[in-house]
C-alpha cells in the first residue's frame, strides 16, 4: 500500500531532523526514485528539494522545481513559487517576469497548504522585488474586508508581509495597514522600528 501524502511528509520531516543534510538529500532522492509520477508525496519531496535553504541555487532547482510542476500531485508550497526564485538568482530575469505574471493572475490551487500568493509575496521579498511583492500580499487580501472580517492564517501573513514592504517602501497608510496595527501592535511596532533602523 502506497503511503499517504501526510505519511511522507512525516518521514521527510523525520529525515530533516535525524539525517545530515547530505544524507537527507540522498534519501529524499532516492525516496523520489522508488516513486511513480503522481504518487501522493511524490511533488512534494521535489519542491522541497528544489527549495532547500542549504542548498546554492543552480539549474539543477530549477530541474526539481519543474519536475514537482509536472508531477501534479499535492505540496505544501506550489512549486512554480520556487521556480520564481531559481530564475531570478541565476538570472533568467524574463523568465522569472513571466511567470510572476502568471502567478498574479492564478488562485490557489485546491492541493497546495500555502496560499499562493502569500509565498509568493515572500519569496518577492527575498529576491528584493518589494513592489512586486506588495501587489502580491494585496491579492491574496482580496476577498477580506479589513472593517467585517477576521483573517485566516494566509490573510494574517499577508497583512504583515504587505504591511512589511509598504513601510521599506516608504508608503502611507491605507485600511489593510490599520487593520494589521489593531490585530497586532506589537508585530506593526517591531516592523517599524525595523525599518527605521535600516534607513539611519
């Protein structure tokens, strides 16, 4: 009996806390190559992969980013997200514009944990596309009213990366901003004295 996604995302995280990164990598791998296409866990071992923080960004991410794209099945983080990433740090920037493009225009698809545009805005974030990752953030608002509604945990995040950028972008205050003061003054407080440590 094949194993559950939920199964294998044990055993990843089971081998992310017990392996060397080395051998983490490799049983990750050979765990994809025992697998078929669209095995439940099959695209999620690809993106992690592909989006492991220990690992320089080469066209081999994009390879697994890709892989995980055409596997089809279920992921925590929807892999075209990292695809983004790859194509900016090595420079494939018209690439990169292309599918940001995409991305804005898309929803979440059912399968993935993330919400799109929540990773998205922060991956933006990391490869110093602040406006860009604005425009993301306020997508992912966009069925949320700040005076009516309380936020999901992708709206929460949203509220604080758009809150985040707006103010290393230097930008007024709009409903969105207030509402992520009210909800967390602490969080809004340290953002801006973040930011106003990195301006002095």
């Amino acid at each position: 009996m094949k194993p559950t996604f939920e199964e294998i995302c044990e055993l990843r995280e089971e081998w992310e806390g017990t392996l060397s990164p080395a051998e983490y990598r490799q049983r990750m791998l050979a765990q994809v190559e025992a697998m078929a296409v669209g095995d439940p866990g099959r695209a999620e071992l690809l993106e992690c992969l592909a989006s492991d923080a220990g690992e320089p960004v080469t066209e081999r991410t994009v390879e697994l980013a890709e892989a995980a794209i055409a596997d089809g099945g279920p992921t925590t983080v929807d892999p075209r997200v990292e695809l983004v990433r790859a194509f900016s740090l090595l420079g494939r920037e018209d690439e990169a514009d292309a599918l940001v493009r995409e991305l804005m225009r898309a929803r979440s698809r059912n399968d993935v944990m993330v919400g799109l545009h929540t990773r998205l805005g922060e991956v933006l974030e990391m490869i110093d596309r602040p406006k860009d990752a604005q425009r993301a953030y306020t997508i992912g608002l966009k069925d949320f009213d700040p005076d009516l509604d309380e936020p999901d945990i992708d709206e929460s995040l949203c509220l604080t990366g758009r809150y985040r950028v707006r103010r290393l972008l230097a930008l007024g205050h709009d409903g969105f901003d207030r509402c992520l003061e009210q909800l967390s003054p602490r969080a809004a407080s340290a953002i801006q004295e973040r930011t106003t440590d990195g301006q002095a």
